[in-house]
C-alpha cells in the first residue's frame, strides 16, 4: 500500500504543478479581451506567455500519463464517466495553441480577431471546465459497479460544479493577470495590478462559499476532523491568498504571484487531502468507488514507474527553471520587432 499511497499523492502533486503553471496562461488568455487596449498590448500578452506556454502542459500530459499508467481502472472510468467535458478541453486547448502560431501569419485586423477569439474561448473553456470536474469527483461520481457512468454531461453542470469553475477561473484570473504585472510596463502594468486587486476580492469570496459549500456537498471535511493537523492545508492556503493582497499592496509582483502559486497548489491539496484514498467516488454507492488501493496498477509497475520518476522529474523541474529563469524579463515594445516575436 505504500507505493499506492505515494502515487496518489505524486498524482495529486502532478496535478497542482500544472494548475499552478498553465494557470496563468489560461487566465491571461482569458483576460485577453478585456486588457489589451491595441495591437502592441496584445502582443504583449501573447509574448508574456509564448515562450512558456507549450512547457507549461507538459505537466498535463505528466499528469495523464500517470493516471494511465499508475491508476489504469481510474483513467478509464474518468475518461468515459467525463468524455464531453475532457474533449471539450483538448479540443480548446488545441485551438489555444493554434492560435500562438498562426495570428500573426496574415496581416489582417479580421484575421487577427478571429485567432484572438480562439485563444479566448481555448482559455476560458479550459478553466472553467478543469474546475468542473474536479468539484464533480470532490462531489462524487454517479457510476455503478463496472464503472459505468449513469448521467449526462449536464448532470456535471450543478451548482456545486460549477461554483468549481467559477473557483479555478478566479484562481487562473488573478494568476493571469499578476503574470502580465510582471512581464509588462507603464499603462498594461499598472491595469493588470489594479485588476489582479479587483479579482482578488472576488477569488476571496469565492473561495469562501466553496469552503462552505464542500461541507455540504462533499464529505472531503472527514478526513480534517479525523485529523485536526491536516487543517494546516487550508491554512497555508489562506496564507497564500492574503499573502497576494498584502504583496500587492507592496507592488511586489513576483512575491504576489509566488503566493498565487501557493494558493493554486494549497486549494489542489485541500481536495487530494480530503479524497485521500479515493480517487473517483460514486455517489451510487460508496462501495463503487475508485480508490488509490483498488484501482492501481502492480507494485513492480509503481515500483519501476517511482525510479523512472525520480531520475527523470527532477530534470524537468530543473529544464523549467531554466527556460522561467531566461525568460523573467519584461516584455518591451521594441521586443515585438523580433522575427521570433508572436
């Protein structure tokens, strides 16, 4: 069971590294619409991301990969119990990355607009969706014993799901938009931090009726009350949202944003903690349910899978640091004459 338990947590882990770093493209994507003023600030917007944005969904990949091959029974039910909703994302992430690369191929304000569209919807859709689904499996699953799922794909729109969207949305806005403050100057830079100020308050009370509401709909609050330490993670979580408020106010940008990662990794957490070791409930029957210890593979595939992950993991996280390292400077107009420039 040890081996289980750790690929559980490593998949949860898995998960919240991605959240924490697409989570800006997505929410800067998102925001594209809303605070580019003209061509220039757009660019900016697609620059701030551009070098980034393909490694940051590797993480994604990662995170599938292990479902797959760690928890295989989990990856299949999840795949046909969430079909609609996870083509919807692959579908919006593709046109997402489609849109990088081929805005800037015709020079035309109509051909720009349509890619500036894509890239809007193959955010927003993603965020809101991510978020969905997470709420619905904190919430339960309604599957039968052969994992077979007895709903729709509105059954997963419910208020609880979807105050789940509305959480992670919140979550990827203000690390958008805490993103752009970093990389941009002058106008762009002071309208991304008094947004992120704006979005801030309203992540804050999202994140209030969602901590309420998962004491209703969930039952992901047994394992906190069986172990009362557990609640530092919603602790640190706190810490890490009014840590972004207090660096705000600071304009300590880089320290705001590395507390919006703490945030979106705590708020990963306080869902992986209270699962733990469920992995897909069933709300049909607790007995249906998908755990760490019933659906995993074998102890020598976790046990060769852990190897691969500790020689080879370490190097990417050490590739990224690298590329977030070369590419930590602001974004300035006269960067945009690049050929290599989006």
């Amino acid at each position: 069971m040890l081996l289980q338990d750790i690929w559980f947590f490593l998949w949860g882990l898995l998960w919240a590294v991605y959240f924490l770093t697409d989570g800006f493209d997505l929410g800067l994507g998102s925001l594209l619409p809303f605070i580019a003023n003209d061509e220039n600030e757009k660019r900016i917007i697609y620059n701030a991301m551009g070098p980034l944005w393909d490694g940051n969904e590797v993480w994604l990949l990662t995170a599938g990969g292990v479902t797959f091959a760690a928890f295989p029974t989990v990856y299949a039910t999840m795949f046909s119990s969430l079909y609609t909703a996870l083509m919807l994302i692959l579908f919006a992430l593709i046109v997402r990355g489609v849109s990088f690369e081929f805005r800037g191929k015709v020079d035309s304000p109509g051909w720009r607009k349509i890619w500036d569209t894509y890239m809007f919807v193959g955010s927003l859709l993603p965020a809101i969706l991510f978020g969905a689904a997470f709420a619905n499996i904190f919430r339960g699953i309604p599957i039968d014993g052969q994992g077979i799922y007895k709903g729709t794909f509105f059954t997963l729109l419910n208020p609880y799901g979807l105050l789940g969207g509305i959480l992670f949305l919140m979550l990827f806005l203000v690390h958008g938009s805490l993103w752009l403050a970093i990389k941009s100057n002058g106008a762009l830079h002071q309208r991304a931090v008094a947004l992120a100020k704006k979005l801030w308050v309203v992540l804050l009370v999202v994140a209030v009726i969602f901590l309420v509401a998962s004491k209703f709909a969930t039952t992901l609050y047994d394992n906190y009350f069986k172990y009362p330490a557990l609640f530092l993670v919603i602790l640190i979580t706190v810490a890490g949202l009014f840590g972004v408020r207090i660096f705000l106010a600071k304009e300590s940008c880089w320290k705001a944003w590395f507390s919006s990662a703490l945030t979106i990794v705590g708020a990963t957490f306080f869902g992986v903690v209270g699962l733990y070791p469920r992995m897909f409930p069933s709300s049909l029957d607790p007995a249906y349910t998908l755990t760490a210890h019933n659906a995993s593979s074998s102890p020598l595939t976790l046990k060769i899978m852990l190897i691969v992950a500790l020689i080879f993991v370490p190097i990417v996280i050490a590739y990224q640091a690298w590329a977030y390292r070369l590419f930590s400077g602001k974004v300035r107009e006269e960067d945009l004459a690049y050929e290599e420039a989006y």
